[in-house]
C-alpha cells in the first residue's frame, strides 16, 4: 500500500499532464494522457495546491483527527488513480511545473464552408485561398442534396490540397455504406465524415486509421444546429485544454466562409469581412476587428467561470443568453454548475432559477490568474 507512515515527509503534487479545473460546487481532475476525468471536492483541490510546496505532514497538523482520515483517504484515492505519486523534495526539481502557454504555427488553424447553393462562390478556389493562408484543417457542410459524383470530386480536390485534414457534414447522399467507406479509405487526408438524415444514430467502420463515419437521425438543414453544449463535444487533449486557459476555445484561429460567401468569425454571425470573391484572407485575419472575440475565454464569461467544465467544454459567442453582453452564458448550454446538474437530471433547476432562490449570491469577479 502506497499511503503508509513513511509517506508522511513526501509531497504529492499533481502530475504535470494532470490538471485540477475548481468550480463553484466542485473540482474537476483531468487526465490528459488516459483521457479521463473524476470529481472531488473543491476542499482536496486546496490541499493539492499545498502539497506543491509543503510535505503531507506539514498539511496534516493544521487538521483535526477526523479530518487527517479523510485527508488519507483522498491521497489514497489520487495515488492508486496515478493523478499523483510520493516525491522527495529531490524528485520536485526533477520535474518542474509545465508550461500552460500557447501558440500555433499559423494565423488559421482551422476553417469552416458552408455549402446551399454552389453558384454563390466557388468551393474550389475557396480552398486555394485557405491554403494560400496556411489553413490547416477545412470542414464543409452541405445544407443542400449533393450528388455522388461531385461529391467525390470535392473531396478529391481537398485531399490532393496542402491542408492537414478534413472533414465533411452532409445529409444522406445514397444509403450505400461502402461509397462512404471507400470515400474515407481512399482519401487518407479525411478525419470525419458526419452523414445526416439517417435512419438511426450510428457509428461506421472502417480501415482507416485516423478516420471516422458519424450517422445522425436528424436532417442537417442549418448554421444555426451548432453551439449545443454537451459532455460528448468536450475535449480532454492538453493542447484544447491550453488554448481555452487563454483563448475563446471555438473562434480562436478561425475562419469561415457562410453559405452566401461571405467572409466571418462564424458561420451564424450577422458581421462579415467581405466576400470571399474578392476579400484578402491574410487581411481579414490579420485585422483587430477579426481577432477581438478570440481572446474572450472562459474564465471571463458569465456561469462559465463558476463551471469546473470550462477548460474542456467549447465555447459560442454567436449564441448567447443576452446578446448586448459578449461576455454571457452560452444560450445552449444546460447545465447549472451551482448544483452540478443538468437539464433533465432529477433536481435540476435552471442558473436563472438558482439565482433568485439565492438573493444573497453575488456575481464573481472574472478571473486574472490561471489555475493550473
């Protein structure tokens, strides 16, 4: 057993690839190497913070004889879960804090076309300026019925691009599995592919490595569909998490072109920055007026920054509860994290409820600091 009398003079920091997110109610641990999450209560995350710089010993003392129990029990909890490990003050110099800092190697990581009527701009040299750009990653959503032939050819073109990857919403183009599954094999540059208007939510499979078929039940008919907030969007990778610590985690390095052509932060905005036709890409995104939602993160949103989901969880800036305030609470969103329930769960009440059953609760101040 790890938690023993000789572990009294060790530290037991967190791993640096583990990260503590406190919420009004409760802390969430995330595990960024086994993509995993617990919950504990927002009274161990303090003791974690002191056992960056002080021995469990030395925490115990200020702690009743029933307390230090409880203490042990959640030590013991973080050993045997590997979210920590015994260290002598040596082993604390041997692994130093991890940077929590942020960059990307372009102005655009990645992009959005939103595809009605082909006519009103051409997909092909939309993708040639993203490219020109150094775009990364493309997402095309067809709102409109596209045939199997000019579906192919568009993929196509993407794949024999420069980008890194890209991915394809659409409603049902033929009910034949393998034209799906072959699209995606043989066009090794595709990460997903969502096909709407399916008989039933599934999953496809295939041989491709990094690649996957999503069905959905419901018709792909809107811009307007995006912005749910919901556990399974959430993303437990270090490099999401360390963008949302200083960045809006959705229009951060974004761009996309609507349905019209015109150029935006996003899709369901009512602001553009030309028309694609005719508009400077590396202009656009280089310009203050493009770039000012991208720093607006979490920590200085409405309820988000009462939330222990906010470092993993993406953000709308489009669809929000009062839309005079940029800084509100996403419109989507359902959960209430001032008694940790959602929407439907038993007990539930809304964030606007919650508030006025507590006259008393003052609205926080956003945070300057970033937790680690």
């Amino acid at each position: 057993m790890l938690i023993n009398n000789y572990s009294l003079d060790f530290y037991y920091p967190l791993f640096s690839s583990c990260f503590q997110h406190v919420g009004f109610s409760r802390t969430l641990l995330v595990d960024t190497n086994r993509k995993r999450v617990h919950y504990i209560p927002n009274s161990l995350s303090k003791i974690l913070n002191l056992s960056k710089k002080k021995t469990l010993n030395e925490i115990l003392i200020h702690f009743s004889r029933e307390e230090q129990e409880i203490i042990w029990e959640y030590i013991e909890f973080l050993v045997q879960n590997e979210f920590v490990t015994p260290m002598t003050k040596e082993d604390l110099k041997r692994f130093p804090p991890m940077s929590l800092k942020w960059d990307y190697p372009t102005l655009c990581s990645n992009a959005i076309i939103d595809v009605v009527i082909e006519d009103a701009f051409s997909i092909f040299d939309s993708i040639k300026k993203l490219v020109q750009i150094n775009c990364f990653h493309i997402q095309v959503r067809f709102f409109t019925t596209i045939d199997m032939v000019r579906f192919e050819e568009i993929i196509s073109f993407l794949n024999q691009s420069n980008i890194y990857t890209f991915n394809i919403c659409t409603n049902k183009i033929t009910d034949d599995l393998l034209f799906y599954k072959k699209c995606i094999e043989l066009n090794w540059k595709f990460s997903k592919l969502e096909i709407y208007n399916w008989e039933k939510d599934s999953m496809g499979v295939t041989d491709a490595v990094n690649s996957q078929i999503y069905f959905y039940k419901r018709i792909l008919s809107s811009p307007t569909q995006c912005g749910i907030v919901d556990l399974k969007y959430f993303s437990h990778e270090i490099e999401s998490i360390t963008e949302s610590l200083h960045f809006n985690s959705c229009l951060n390095r974004k761009l996309c072109i609507d349905h019209n052509g015109y150029v935006k932060n996003c899709p369901s905005m009512s602001q553009h920055f030309g028309h694609i036709t005719d508009c400077n890409l590396e202009e656009v995104i280089q310009s203050p007026e493009f770039q000012k939602l991208w720093f607006i993160n979490k920590d200085q949103i409405d309820v988000c920054q009462d939330c222990e989901f906010r470092y993993i969880c993406p953000d709308c800036r489009c669809f929000i509860q009062d839309e005079n305030d940029i800084y509100s609470q996403p419109m989507k969103c359902t959960y209430n994290p001032y008694i940790c329930k959602w929407e439907g769960e038993e007990g539930y009440i809304s964030v606007s409820e919650w508030r006025t059953q507590n006259p008393k609760w003052n609205k926080r101040k956003r945070r300057k600091k970033v937790e680690k």
